[in-house]
C-alpha cells in the first residue's frame, strides 16, 4: 500500500511540476493548471487512503469544505478581486503550516523530539505565522478595509528589531531544549510572529502589494516544505520548495523590474504622507487639458496604431470588457490595436494580463514593457486607462522623485496620450504626474467604465 502511495505522490509532483512550466505562457496557462488540479487531487487521493483507520473521514471533511470554498470563490469572485483573494489563500496556506507545527509539537513529538524536529516546528511556526499575519493585512489593504498608504510611526523600525530578537530568543530556547519551552513561551513565540507579519506589511504601500504578495506567497511555501520535515513528507517538502523558489524568483525579478532593491520596498515605506515629492512644474497645480468623447473617438477611428495601456482604475472600474469591445470596433475601422503591459501595474503579479485574458484579448497583442516602449514612438495614440505612476515621465528625468530610476511606460513618446482618469489626484506613489501637463496629452475625466463605453458608441457612430 505504501508503495503505491508513494508512486502516487511522484505522478503527482510530476504533473505539479509541468502544470507550473506550462503557466510561463497565457496561451497554455489553462492546460497547466489542470495538469497541477489533477496532481493536487491525486495527493489528496493518497493523504485519504494513508489516513484510512486513524481518522480519514475528518480528513475528508476538511478536503470536502475546501472543495467548496475553493469552487464557490472561483464562480463567484470578480476577476478584480483576485489580487485579495491570492492574498487571503496565501495566508491560510501559512496559517496551516503553523497550525500543524504545533499540533505535531504537543500531540505528536512532545518533548521527544531530535534537533531535526524542533528545528523545523520552530521555523515553520515561525514563517507560517508571519505570512498569515501579512497575508491577511496586505487583504484589508486591497481590499481598502484599511488605507492602502504605507502606516509608519516613529522608531518603527526599532520596535520591529525588538520583536524580531525576541523571536529569536524564543527560537532558539526550543530548539536548545528539544521542545521543552513551557506553554506560555510557545505561545509568546506565536504571538510575537503574528505581530512580526503585521508590523511588516503595514509600512508598505498598495503600489508595492505586487511585491509582498510574492514575498509573502514565498514565505508560505517554504514553511510548507519545512512541515514536510515534521511529517515526513516528500510531497509538502517538493510542492513546498516550488512555490517557495518561485515565489522568490518573482520578487525579485518584480523589484528589478521597477530598479528598486528588495529592501527599500520593504523598509522604504514608499508613498507615505509626508514623504512624497513633487514631480509637476515646482508643485504648482498641474495644467492640463481637458478633452471630451467624442473628440477622443475620432482620435482612435483614424489612427493607424492604438495602444491601450491598462492600469489599477481600469480594474476598479472593472472596465476590461469594455475596453475589449472599444478594441473590436477600432480593429473593424482598420486600426491596429495593442496592449502595453508593466510588470507592476495592478495590485498583484499578472493583474493586467489576467483581467485582459478574462475579456478574451488576444495574447499576442500584449506586449511587455521592453516591446511595449520600443512601439509607443510609432503609436498615433496611447489610452491610458487608469495607469499613474507606471507611466510617469518624472522616473526618467526627475531625480529628487520616490519613482527615479524605475523603468516605466513611455507613453509621452507616442503622438498623442488621452488619460482616462477620475480626477487629478496622484496614484499611489503620492506623487503628480507630468505627463498630464504635456502639449500632446489630454485628459478624459470619469468613470474608466463609463468613459470607455461613451468612446465605443462615439466610434461606432462615426
């Protein structure tokens, strides 16, 4: 029996494996996630039969509520929700780790535990607890339960430095006593993560959520890996290591992508009030000017080129089917019409490319940031949908700003930019926006929903 469990487990790393290869492409992401569903249902097959006799029918239970869940939030979440739900999934993956960290510390081991065992109870506790912690308020910022500015207070910092040491401290008195640490130590150590995971994510601004999650999600698969140390668990160590690995790989190439080291995105507190600076002409209100539908319409009817460059409003305003529609009825005009894609626009890795794909845009009009920039200079038009501080001119030519250095957008290079904006309020860097005063740009105020609509009648009655 045993053997067979274990050959299934390998069928089902294998197929985890090739399911996460096959998600470097949009065109065979789906058949990659089936490949990892069926991996994940074979594993779970074999928890069920290893368990038979000592309690498989909770196990059961436990599989069958998930089920649920899982298939409920998949139905009914809006795709502009998924940046939180990510969030809230990532951090009970953390929260099961440090929950089975302490059931296997004082049900099975006890005090009887070699260093191997303490080590990985301690560690998995440890990360699992600050990536729920974390996990749960990078949700309440996307989901602006909370503001999503950076929270800092004087010598925040140093209280972060104490309750790190304490963690240690604690850390270490288990692993020297095999697990001896009385009660209320474990429960300070526990205690002290969960504050570790708040304290950490608080200072760290919406713009920078694409980051954290990534770090965060790291942080979850590898305190799965160190639990399948505690249960003698190839498949959580394997499963556990991938997400950690890429998890990691995805931050960092995240913060090369906007030249900004890991550390000042986590310690940087960017965008905090106080702390901006001004990127328009000497802080003066910005002149801008303004345009109308129908003005914008015949702009796109009798171009050559369009670029739509998709930001967080046009999530907000949930208006990705309506961009698509605008979209078909320019291609039918003749116009060429692309997608320029930043690496951090939205509020999670892929945003972008998620809700576009969610309206059936084609992925090969979706172009990355290198592509994107090497078309904007032949583009009659750029739209720019709700996208701020990845398209702000000031990263390139404005040294003293937050954003200096990061590479953006440029959309001020095509021959025309219309912005769809609410209002002229910054973005979540906190900063303004010169593209907005420049002799090629206008603006479109409203709803990015509704402001695309009225662009789609407008064309269509052209």
């Amino acid at each position: 029996m045993n053997v067979a469990i274990d050959l299934a487990n390998l069928v089902a790393i294998a197929l985890i494996i090739y399911g996460l290869h096959e998600l470097n492409s949009p065109a065979t992401a789906r058949r990659g996630n089936r490949f990892a569903m069926g991996g994940m249902a074979i594993a779970l097959a074999g928890i069920l039969i290893r368990t038979q006799g000592i309690g498989w029918q909770v196990v059961a239970i436990g599989v069958a509520i998930g089920a649920i869940v899982g298939i409920y939030a998949a139905l009914k979440v809006k795709m502009t929700a998924m940046p939180q739900m990510v969030a809230l999934y990532n951090g009970a993956g953390g929260g099961a780790a440090a929950l089975i960290s302490t059931v296997e510390h004082y049900v099975a081991h006890g005090s009887s535990m070699n260093d191997v065992i303490s080590v990985s109870l301690v560690l998995s506790a440890i990360i699992g607890s600050v990536s729920f912690a974390g996990s749960i308020i990078a949700f309440l910022k996307l989901q602006e339960v909370m503001t999503g500015r950076p929270l800092t207070y004087p010598g925040q910092q140093f209280v972060n430095g104490v309750v790190l040491l304490a963690i240690l401290g604690l850390a270490v008195w288990f692993v020297v006593t095999s697990g001896t640490l009385p009660a209320w130590g474990y429960v300070v150590l526990l205690l002290a993560a969960l504050l570790l995971g708040v304290l950490f994510v608080l200072p760290i601004g919406g713009a920078d959520m694409p980051v954290v999650i990534s770090l965060l999600n790291s942080f979850t698969g590898v305190a799965v890996a160190i639990t399948g140390f505690e249960l003698d668990s190839t498949l959580l160590i394997i499963c556990g290591a991938l997400v950690g690995a890429s998890g990691t790989i995805l931050t960092v190439a995240m913060s090369r992508a906007m030249n900004r080291p890991l550390t000042n995105v986590l310690f940087g507190a960017f965008g905090a009030a106080g702390g901006t600076v001004v990127a328009g002409a000497g802080g003066a209100p910005q002149q801008v000017r303004a345009t109308s539908a129908d003005d914008v319409a015949v702009m796109l009817a009798y171009a050559n080129k369009v670029i739509f460059v998709p930001g967080y409003g046009m999530a907000v305003a949930q208006a990705q089917h309506s961009v698509k529609a605008l979209a078909d009825q320019l291609e039918k005009r003749g116009v060429k019409v692309l997608y320029a894609i930043h690496p951090v626009a939205g509020r999670m890795p892929g945003h972008m490319n998620v809700l576009l794909a969610e309206a059936n845009v084609p992925y090969d009009e979706l172009l990355d940031l290198e592509d994107a920039n090497t078309e904007l200079p032949t583009a009659d038009v750029a739209l720019v949908i709700g996208a701020n501080d990845v398209t702000n001119p000031a990263a390139r030519n404005v040294p003293s700003s937050p954003i200096y250095g990061m590479p953006i957008l440029d959309v001020d290079k095509a021959k025309n930019v219309v912005v769809l904006k609410r209002s002229m309020r910054s973005g979540f860097a906190g900063i303004e926006n010169p593209l907005y005063e420049l002799p090629n740009a206008s603006m479109l105020f409203g709803d990015a929903k509704a402001s695309v609509d009225a662009l789609t009648a407008a064309v269509k009655a052209l």
